[in-house]
C-alpha cells in the first residue's frame, strides 16, 4: 500500500501536521495527503477522458484543463483547512476575555495560576477547556508549566494568546501582580473586540457595494451584453444570407461595417466563468472588510456563486423575451 506521506519532504508533512493541530482537525497527516493525492489525479483524468470523449479537444488542451481543475481541488482542500484554523481562532479568542476574568477571580482567592486556569476550563469553553486539562495533564506528568503554556498558544494562530502567554510567563520569571496582569490582559481583549465590531460597522457600506457589484450589476450587465451578441450575430447572420458580400462601404471606405468576431457561445462560456470569478473574490473581499480575514469568505462563496449564475441566467431570459416580442410586434 502507497504511504503518500512518502512521497512530500518531512518539512512539508510536519507544516501539514501543524496546520492540523491549528485547525483542531482529528486527522492524519496520511489521511489528507491521501484525499488531495489522489482527488487531484482522480479528477485530472476523468477531466481528460471527458475532454477528449465527449468535448472531442485536443489531448494536450484537456491535459491542461485536468491540471487546473486538480489544482482547483487542492486549492479548495487548503482553503477549507485555512478556514477552519481562521474559524477556530476566532471562537478561541471570543471566550479568552471570561476565560482570563474567571482566572483573575481565581488567582486573587489565593488558588496557583495553573490550578486556577485548571478551574477556569467550564465546560461552555468547549475545546479550550480540554486543551487546559490536557496541559495540567503533562504537568503533572513532569512537563515544565512555562513548555505546557508556550504548547497550548502554538496550537492556535492567535496573536492575543501568544501575547497573553508570554506576558505570563515573564510575571512568572520575573515577579508581579499575576492576578492585576490577566485582568488587564482581559480588559484589553474585550476593548480591541469592541473597537473591530464598530470598524466593521463603519465599513459596513463598503460590503453592500461590493456585494451589490458582484451579484447584481456584473451578471445584469453580462446577461445584457450576451443577449446583444445573439442580437447582432441573427442580424449579421441575415444580412450575409441575402448578401453574401456583406453591407457595402458607406462612404468611405474604412467604415464597412462587419460581423462580430466572437460567437454568442463563445462569450456565453466567458460571461459564466467570469461571473465565478467575481462573486468568488467578492466574496473574500467581503470577509476581508469584515472580519480581518479573507479566508472566511468561503461561506459565503457558494451562496455568491448561486446567486450570481440565477441574476445572469434571469437577466437573460427576460432580455431575450423583451427582444422576441418586440421581434413579433413588427
């Protein structure tokens, strides 16, 4: 049996195995290589049989068009890993202030700062309690408290918790009011997640416009644009019917007007995969402005992508109505 961990250097296993304790993912290293291995090559051939089959392109053009959808897929793989490590911060760092309050009440009972965060870890903080139990675990195990604290804020990509972290451990090495420093730590937290929720409100119409550009104007304007192509390419095809030479030069003799160069079909195919391309971004830029992170988008991106293909499929449908009844009404 293959061992696709095998087949990446050990630098890039041991990234991935740190991208998997970020994300607070169950799974080996072996177990996601082998997905996006093997969802790559799968998809790369059944993209080439398809092409070359059915489609009837050329092999090396469905050879390319099998690289970029595998490419595609391992794409979609990261990015949904990024997104769980973005989603997992973020819930760590909403609960971090009350976890910090409670530690303080703790510490000023008189109770050690690693038996106090040890009854700080309720069970309404979820994953971060077991991670303060798994680490008073190791410590009395024999793991040195100031290793146990530096493991727990390297298995999240949180700035808050590394800073937290290494305030502590230098209270600790140092001296000072430990208690006075993680109630401060708190405060500070709670403070920063006031002022990103009112820059987020503040930037709250740069999202509607993007969002109204991505999904409403851009496939109202390709859906338009594409029924103006059939328009122009029946007429053309009407004129050259009863006038094989085309329409004769209206004056002088650069102005001859002549057919499109691009085919309705042709600028069909482009109008989709450009609306998918731009509610796609709009999207991450959205998240962006939203949230810091552009990575979250993601769930917001099929939601786009649907609504972006339905506006550009109506729009179609109704400018193509509009044109047959004023086709019939003379």
């Amino acid at each position: 049996m293959v061992r696709f961990e095998m087949l990446v250097s050990r630098g890039v296993a041991r990234r991935v195995s740190h991208e998997l304790d970020l994300a607070g993912m169950k799974i080996t290293v072996e177990m996601l290589l082998r997905m996006a291995i093997v969802g790559f090559f799968a998809l790369f051939l059944i993209v080439i049989a398809f092409g070359v089959l059915l489609l009837k392109l050329y092999a090396p053009l469905a050879g390319v068009l099998g690289l970029v959808a595998g490419a595609v897929f391992v794409l979609i793989v990261y990015m949904i890993l990024e997104y769980k490590i973005e989603n997992r911060k973020t819930k760590l760092e909403e609960m971090l202030p009350d976890f910090f309050q409670i530690t303080s009440a703790n510490l000023r009972s008189g109770i050690a700062l690693d038996r106090a965060l040890l009854l700080s870890a309720r069970p309404e903080f979820g994953f971060l309690s077991e991670e303060i139990k798994d680490m008073n675990k190791r410590i009395y195990s024999g793991e040195n408290f100031e290793n146990a604290l530096q493991e727990i804020a390297s298995r999240y990509r949180s700035y808050e918790l590394t800073h937290a972290v290494r305030m502590m451990i230098e209270a600790l090495r140092y001296g000072g009011a430990m208690a006075d420093l993680i109630e401060q730590i708190a405060k500070s937290m709670r403070s920063n997640q006031l002022v990103q929720k009112e820059i987020t409100g503040q930037l709250f119409m740069y999202s509607i416009f993007i969002a109204f550009a991505a999904l409403v104007a851009a496939p109202v304007l390709y859906g338009l644009t594409s029924q103006m192509i059939v328009v122009t390419d029946t007429i053309w095809k009407g004129i050259l019917a009863t006038s094989p030479g085309g329409i004769p030069n209206i004056g002088m003799s650069f102005l001859k007007p002549s057919a499109p160069k691009i085919s309705p079909e042709t600028y069909y195919d482009f109008s989709i995969i450009a609306i998918v391309v731009i509610t796609g971004f709009a999207s991450l830029i959205m998240s962006a402005i939203s949230s810091g992170s552009a990575v979250k988008g993601i769930r917001y991106m099929p939601v786009f992508l649907v609504v972006g293909l339905v506006i550009f499929l109506v729009m179609q449908h109704v400018i193509a109505q509009l044109f047959s009844s004023i086709a019939g009404g003379i």
